[in-house]
C-alpha cells in the first residue's frame, strides 16, 4: 500500500508492535506516512523493521509508567499512541482461576493501558491533535465461556476509554477504541490447537464455525483493524471520542 499522506509528518507509538494486530497497525500507519516507535519486549526487538524506532520496555514491570514518561518526554511530540499489547490466557472455569495469572493478564492488560496513556497525554496535548487508539474486544461489551479474566480485562479497558476521553478532551485529546472479533492471528491459532489437543474441535473446523457465525461469512483480518485503527488515528475521525468500533465482520 503507498503512502496515502493522511499521517505524514507524525509521530505514532504502538505498544505490543512487534507481531499479530500491533505489527499490521504499525504497517499500516506507517503506509500513511507516520514514523512509527515500537514498544515490545526485549526479545521482540529484532524482528522490528529497520525504519522503525524499536523501544524495550515489559508493560508488566513495576517502574514500566516511569519509563514510558521518560520515552514521552524524550520524544517530545507525540501525535498518536496505539495501546495494542494484551495478553489472551488460556481458556479457564471459574473453578480453575489462577490468581497470579490474573493479576498478571490485569496488569498488562488494564494497567499498562492506562499508564500509557498517562505517561503519554502531555506529548499528545503538544501535537495539538493526539489521538489514542486503545485495543478492547468484541469480549469488552459481551463474554464467552471459561474467558473470565479475558473478559473482565477487556470490560475494563472500555471503561478506560470512557474515562480517558472525558479527562484529556478539554487537553485536545481524543480517546477510541478497536473491539476486535476472532482474528486468525498466530495467538488464537495457537490457542486452538491448545484446545483440539484436549479433545476440542480441530483450527479448520473452529474457524469454518467462527467464520459461519459472521454477516459477512469470514474473520476479520489483522489488516481490517488495522484500518479501522488508522481512520481513528487520523483527522477522518476528528469529531469522535470515547468511542469503541467493532471489527468483527458483523459477528453475532
């Protein structure tokens, strides 16, 4: 795709940049001219594009706010934050809960969002037109079986949205967010084959199913977020905050 200018000239960070929804956002606001800064862990670092500016930071570590306002105010102006990394446990009753596993899934998944965007807003009050995209799920505003923690994650980080954009609107900043359906990304078909070994359907035959219950009769793609992604990092979506658009090709 070529550059369709729509971000040239901006700086956008992308959190969990390196693979599955983070790294076809990355692509694709860089295909609109953005410079883009790849946050990840350290053992993601060298599958970062060369263009890319590739920063090591675990979104889980106790000083990970602090480091985070330090890139912000290393930057100086930022014009759009993607807060993309998340963590998918696996499949659990609420008999079989793990309490460190929650608490870490939490961590990455609610804290880190709203430290990021935290750390970030006196960056993106400088740009003078900062957009936040924040990555909830179709699981932000429904539940599935034995996804309580995913679920209860996902819920929160609407509630995240809704907040932020009432806080940081009067600062000129704007807060949405992706609620993504099944993607076909490695982690779900990771998670699948996880399931078929314990008896559960095989890849093809869940994602025949999961494609047979959408309107449009297949998955949405990593590229479709990343659209969706794009249109509210750029001025297109001038008029919206507080915002969470599905991107599940009209699941359920």
């Amino acid at each position: 795709m070529g550059i369709d200018e729509t971000l040239i000239g901006r700086v956008a960070v992308v959190t969990g940049a390196t693979r599955g929804l983070g790294r076809a956002i990355g692509e694709r606001l860089e295909a609109a001219g953005a410079r883009i800064v790849a946050i990840d862990l350290l053992d993601m670092m060298s599958v970062v594009p060369a263009q890319w500016q590739g920063v090591a930071l675990d979104l889980a570590a106790d000083d990970a706010d602090v480091r985070l306002a330090a890139l912000a105010a290393e930057l100086g102006t930022v014009d759009v934050v993607v807060a993309n990394a998340g963590i998918v446990p696996p499949w659990r009753g609420f008999e079989d809960l793990d309490r460190a596993e929650w608490d870490h899934v939490m961590r990455v998944n609610t804290w880190s969002v709203a430290a990021t965007i935290g750390a970030f807003a006196p960056a993106l009050e400088r740009s003078g037109h900062g957009a936040i995209v924040a990555m909830a799920s179709i699981n932000g505003y429904t539940a599935h079986a034995k996804q309580a923690l995913y679920t209860a994650s996902k819920h929160a980080v609407v509630g995240i949205i809704r907040a932020a954009a009432l806080d940081l609107g009067p600062r000129g900043i704007r807060v949405n967010g992706l609620a993504p359906g099944p993607i076909a990304t490695e982690a779900l078909l990771s998670r699948i084959r996880a399931r078929h070994a314990q008896g559960g359907p095989t890849v093809e035959e869940t994602l025949r199913s999961l494609a047979g219950d959408a309107a449009l009769g297949r998955l949405a793609t990593p590229e479709d977020v990343a659209n969706v992604a794009h249109f509210l990092a750029s001025d297109a979506s001038a008029g919206m905050t507080g915002r969470v658009l599905p991107v599940e090709a009209g699941l359920g």
